[in-house]
C-alpha cells in the first residue's frame, strides 16, 4: 500500500536483556517510585523543611545588607547578631527560604527575608 519493499529493510539479530524488576503493584506506583529515587534526599528534606515549627517574629528587625541571624530566649526574648553567612553549630544551612517585603514605612527599596531550617 506505502510502496514499502520488506527486501530492502535491515535485520537485526535477536537481543535478549534482562528487565529490572517491577516497581510498585501497578504503572502508577512503578513511575512514583521511579521519580521518588532520584529525589532524594532533597525531598526528605523539603519534608522536614515544610513540617518545621517557625521561629517567633522577632520584636527588632535589625535592618541592614548582609546576613543577620536572629536568637530567640526562652524568656521570649530575642537579639540578633551580624553573621558572614547562614549557619547553626558552625555547619552552613541545609536549607534556605527567601521572602522578598516591600516596606515603604522604611525606605523604597525591597527588602529580602530569610528563614532556614530548624534543627530538632
């Protein structure tokens, strides 16, 4: 019907491989788990980044470029401290929220917030 001729085609010799095995009971679990490997462990730790209690707002926001890390007393006190960069117990972050707040009442330009990671 297409004018195709099969004595022109190529042939191939058989090849056998093995399948890996079948993930999950059905094609939907087999491709969930296909894309759940490869994600980790960042999404594991989206998890617990997204389940972490929050930090009380802070009473003073010491507003200035740079990183500033905020500490929060048990009295619910806080005081903050100038860092070089985002860490807690000498270990950079793991993770790291940005917010960016238009706050006209301070001056006109942005300003960008960070959040990180609470360790329990």
């Amino acid at each position: 019907m297409h004018d195709l001729d099969p004595k022109q085609g190529s042939f191939f010799s058989d090849i056998g491989f093995t399948l890996p095995p079948f993930l999950g009971s059905n094609i939907h679990e087999r491709f969930h788990r296909i894309g759940s490997q490869p994600a980790q462990p960042w999404l594991n730790i989206a998890k617990d980044f997204a389940s972490s209690e929050l930090p009380p707002k802070s009473d003073h926001w010491d507003i200035r470029s740079g990183w500033t890390r905020y500490y929060f007393l048990a009295d619910g006190s806080s005081y903050s401290k100038h860092v070089d960069f985002p860490q807690r117990e000498g270990n950079v972050e793991e993770v790291l929220t940005f917010d960016v707040e238009a706050m006209p009442a301070y001056h006109p330009y942005a300003i960008m917030a960070c959040t990180t990671l609470k360790k329990t």
